[in-house]
C-alpha cells in the first residue's frame, strides 16, 4: 500500500490502486488540513478498495468529503467511507452527495483550519469543480480534479466551449501549486493552462483539416481516425468523445 505523502504546506496525497491507460498511476485522493488541526478534509476518496479507504480514515478525524466530479474512480468509494468515517460527502451534483448539500460555485468552505473556494470548472465533464486554496505556500494551491492532469491531457466529456472557459478562469489564478488527481504535482497553474489552451487550438486546427480532407458529413469515426491515428485501442472511446466535443464546438461557430 502506498503511502500518504506531502503534497503542499496544507495537503497530502494517498495513491489510489486503480492504475490504468485512463487513471495513470492511479487516482490521488487528497487529505486537507493545517498542521495544527486534527480535523482533515479528504477530496476524492476514489476506489471502492477496503485497503485504500481505511489508511485514509486513520490518517485524521475526517470532517468532510469533497467530490471534483463524478467519474467512478473518484466517486465508487464515497457512501462507503461515509459509512467509515460519518462525514458527509458534498459534490456539485446533488447524485453524488451523501448526507450533504451540494456545492456551488463560488462558495467558501472554511473547514480543517484551511480556507478552501469551490470553482465550478465545466468541460471534462459538467459538473466538474476545482478546490481552490488561496493560504496554501506563497501562491496557493488547486486540486484540478481531472480538469488538469499531472501528466497528458484531460478527455472532454462535456463541452469544449465550457472547457476553454474553465482554462481560463483557472490561469487567471496565477501561479498556485497544481494537485491533479492523476500524475505528479506541477509547479504553475497559469502556465500548464496556457499549455492547455495551446493544444486545444492545435486540435482544433486538425479537426478543421480533418473536415476539409473528409467534408462536413464525416463521422465521429472518421474524424478520430486521422486525427488521434497514433491513440491506443484502450483510450479510443475517449479520444471520440474529445472529437464530438470539439466538432459541436466548431459547428456552434458557424
């Protein structure tokens, strides 16, 4: 079993089990909290693995569970360590809560002797936030859930408009600590976010040559084909669902 290691003045990180071609290493699950409290915040308790589940809930007296959004791999453990742990699991879906209101965007969480700004940040899927924590190190930090990852390029499930927007409002934020829930910490939220933005226009770019090269009836299939030619078998389905995001975006322009 991995251990909790310290990821920021005001967080830590447990690895998840659930390596694969879509959760990299695994999925981080987050512990929140000052030094000083003995109260944590845990963010993404992940899998529905006894092991994982049970290192996290000795590791402090859990006052809340936060959900970045509602992929399995961040959510399939959330009732059972309520159960464990009789905090409640706050998500900005309403489904994904356990014996707590939802978020909203905007809202100031002051919890684990830390301040914690929930950001809904729309585009991987729709109800996707980012945790904002403004006292963490000298610019702060942001768990990015899988709107950013520490490694590769998060899939659109949603809306690459929303997406876009969700760069940008995050790069406005400057230069916080990055902690994804997939891949290794990054140094500079701005600067990750331009690289972000750069290839989502490059990919845009394509998807406008691969139309051209096909006509404007090609398929999701199609469009997959020439653009993502070098994509494993494994991660073909998320590779079409960024090409569906980013034709409905280009569609929408006309």
């Amino acid at each position: 079993m991995p251990a909790i290691l310290r990821t920021s003045p005001l967080t830590r990180s447990l690895l998840a089990p659930n390596a694969g071609p879509m959760t990299l290493d695994g999925t981080n699950s987050y512990l929140i909290g000052a030094p000083d409290s003995s109260g944590i915040v845990v963010v993404d308790p992940g899998p529905l693995d006894e092991g994982h589940l049970a290192v996290l809930a000795a590791a402090g007296r859990v006052e809340l569970v936060l959900i970045t959004h509602r992929h399995a791999d961040h959510t399939a453990a959330s009732v059972r360590f309520a159960e464990l742990t009789g905090a409640p699991v706050r998500a900005f879906d309403a489904a994904f809560c356990v014996n707590g209101d939802p978020l909203s965007d905007g809202e100031l969480l002051a919890v684990a002797s830390t301040s914690i700004r929930v950001l809904a940040t729309p585009g991987h899927t729709d109800d996707s936030v980012c945790l904002y924590l403004p006292g963490d190190g000298e610019a702060g930090s942001i768990l990015t859930g899988d709107t950013i990852l520490g490694r590769g390029t998060s899939i659109i499930d949603d809306s690459l408009a929303d997406y876009l927007a969700s760069l940008e409002t995050l790069r406005a934020l400057g230069s916080a600590t990055v902690l994804p829930a997939h891949g290794p910490v990054l140094p500079d939220l701005a600067a990750i976010c331009t690289v972000y933005l750069a290839h989502r226009h490059e990919r845009l770019d394509q998807v406008r040559a691969a139309l051209g090269e096909l006509g404007s009836t090609a398929t999701v299939a199609q469009v997959t084909d020439l653009v993502y030619v070098q994509t494993d078998a494994a991660v073909r389905f998320a590779a079409e669902a960024s090409v569906t995001a980013q034709l409905a975006y280009l569609r929408a322009e006309r």
